[in-house]
C-alpha cells in the first residue's frame, strides 16, 4: 500500500461516491480474514493502513505471560517489556506481525474488496434513486429486447419492461422513447430492479395527476380506477372543492386534456365518473354511459351486490361490448352488478323493486 492507492481511492470516492473511509475499513476487515486463512492464525490479529502515508500493518494482540502456553496469543514479559516499557503481567499489547511478502496479499485482495463495494455502493445508489419514485412514471430509452422483457435505458440504471406489461398491439423497437409507470423496485443479489408497466392503473393515475392542474393542487381527487389497458377505463373523481366541477376539468376545454391522455395510451377508451358516497348514485354513475331506473344495495361481506334495473334499450349499453362496461363499473365500486332490463325487473321481481326482496 501507498500513497498513490490512496489517491486511486479519492478519486473513487469523488467518481462514485464512495468514502475512502467506508473502502480503507473494509479492506482492513478482507486482510484480517485473508491473513488467518494464509497463516492459519488465532482470531487475535488485525490490519491498520495508515490513512496519510497507505502503510500497511498487521498487529496481533497478546497477553504478557511469565510462562508461554500459546505463543499465537501470549507473549513473554522480557519481550513485551522491549516493546512497552510499562506493561505488567496479565496485560494486552499489540506487536506487529506484518509477513514479509504480504504486500502481494494485500494488493489482490484490495482490488476485490474495491470493486466488490463500488458494486455495493452502486447497487444501494441506484436503489436510493428510484426506491423513493415507486408509483412514478419515467421516460427511458430501449435499449434491448428478448422475448419477454424490454430492456430500457434511464439516467440512472437499466429497467424492466415485461412484454405482458404492455398494451395490447403496443410496439417497440431499440431507440425509442418510452414512458412508463414504475411499479416496483426490488434489490435482489444481481442489483436494484426496477420493474416498469404501462398497463397498471397507477399509470393512468399519474397521468391525470400530471395534466389537471385541479387535482395536483388538491381541488379534485381520484377515489378510485377501474382499468382494462388499451381497451377502457373507468377514473371515479370527487370535487374537494366546491366550486369546481370535477367532471369537467378533468375531460377540460372541448375535450382536450382527456383526448392528451387517450392519446398517450394508445386510444384507451375513457370514462370519467363522479364519485358518490351514496352508493346507489355511484353504482348508476358507475355504468355511464348506461342510463339507469334504480339501484338497490345488498350489503354482504363476502359478496356485495347491487341489482341495477334499466330501461329496456339501455342494458346492452350497461353491459358493455364482451361484459366490459359492467365489469369496470363492477371494478370500480367493489359491487357485483347484476342488470336487469325494465322487462326482467317486472317479471322477476314485480313493482315496486324494495330493498327487502
């Protein structure tokens, strides 16, 4: 050791972030484990690298004996005496036991240690970066592909985009940009992970939250997301504030702030719906663009209903292309739906629909 691994190990530190400190200590701690394996010591030994000059030296400590039983860790008083004037018996001194070729040692095991905590420290930077932006969303590059993954460049780290997490008919090729939800960042023996969607409702949720000023300043809330990726969604909002009309400023001026965001997801059909806490409202909301007769609650904490009865030519409308529209609406409230045209309500149940039935 010198001076200019010292100097190696500030550059280091100034490129990557790393203390010196934190490399010297954990070097210190490799030496003592390489030491013992090469010389087969006791456990009564460490390394000190002088932190101005990188010298390097081994110290065993021993008690001072008038009778030697394990030379490995006791000494003569005679000869501690020459070392430390002052010791008495049954003391601790340290002498230095630093093998004449163990600068060898030393040397291979620092370049080990050295990278093995630029590869820790890097792992925990980039874990630090992005452990915190779960539930954001971050524009990378492709830089990759398999049959599975998209692999996609970000300022800080390399990212997965699962194939099945992206839209339907989506397509991408190496080079393009890419903005995507991160939905989760997991630190396994390889490195941080960053997991990336674009089908989780959290995109959609960020997505709203980026382009209406009215929820970013708190005057709308998103209560809840119902969301089939690339084919239809439903976004429940509520006003906080009573002036604002939390429909409208989320659909915005002629339209043009939710046909930004359908455009963003590929042409994903849209519903924005006003958020009720009386459930029936928010059940018949819920089925936009349906319109509905009645809504009655069934309350059951295994399987909450809700029978919903609509006029005749409204119930291919409620159910939706392939059941889609009722199994968002379903989605969205946490309500079972189960539909009734005018007709069926009539010969099922007769009239008036009451709760008790």
């Amino acid at each position: 050791m010198n001076k200019d691994f010292l100097k190696a190990l500030t550059e280091i530190e100034k490129q990557k972030g790393i203390s010196k400190e934190v490399l010297l200590e954990g070097l210190e701690e490799a030496l003592v484990s390489s030491y013992k394996k090469k010389f087969n010591t006791a456990t009564n030994v460490r390394v000190d690298i002088d932190r101005k000059s990188g010298v390097m030296k081994v110290l065993s400590k021993k008690m001072v004996v008038d009778d030697i039983i394990d030379e490995r860790v006791e000494i003569l008083i005679d000869h501690a005496r020459q070392i430390h004037p002052a010791v008495q018996l049954d003391e601790f001194i340290e002498i230095e036991v630093t093998p004449k070729d163990f600068g060898r040692l030393a040397a291979q095991t620092a370049k080990q240690v050295v990278m093995m905590r630029i590869k820790e420290a890097e792992k925990a930077l980039v874990f630090d970066a992005y452990g915190g932006k779960e539930e954001e969303i971050v524009t990378g590059k492709v830089q990759g592909m398999d049959s599975s993954n998209l692999f996609v460049l970000l300022e800080q780290t390399e990212a997965i985009l699962p194939i099945s997490d992206l839209m339907p008919k989506e397509k991408f090729k190496l080079g393009d940009t890419i903005s995507a939800y991160i939905s989760r960042v997991e630190q396994t023996a390889k490195g941080t992970m960053v997991i990336l969607s674009r089908v989780h409702p959290g995109h959609l949720k960020k997505l709203f939250e980026a382009n209406i000023p009215e929820i970013q300043a708190g005057k709308v809330a998103i209560q809840s997301i119902a969301r089939e990726a690339g084919s239809r969604s439903k976004i429940a909002v509520s006003a906080q504030d009573p002036n604002v009309d939390e429909v409208a400023v989320c659909v915005g001026v002629k339209g043009h702030i939710i046909q930004s965001i359908t455009s963003e997801l590929g042409g994903e059909k849209l519903d924005i719906i006003r958020w009720s806490d009386n459930m029936e409202e928010y059940v018949a909301n819920a089925l936009a663009p349906a319109k509905v007769l009645e809504v009655h609650i069934f309350e059951d904490e295994e399987d909450p209903t809700a029978r919903v009865i609509l006029p005749n030519n409204q119930l291919t409308l409620a159910i939706g292309l392939k059941g889609l529209n009722a199994r968002l609406a379903a989605k969205l409230t946490g309500y079972k739906m189960d539909l009734y045209s005018e007709d069926q309500a009539f010969k099922q149940f007769g009239r008036p629909v009451t709760m008790a039935e």
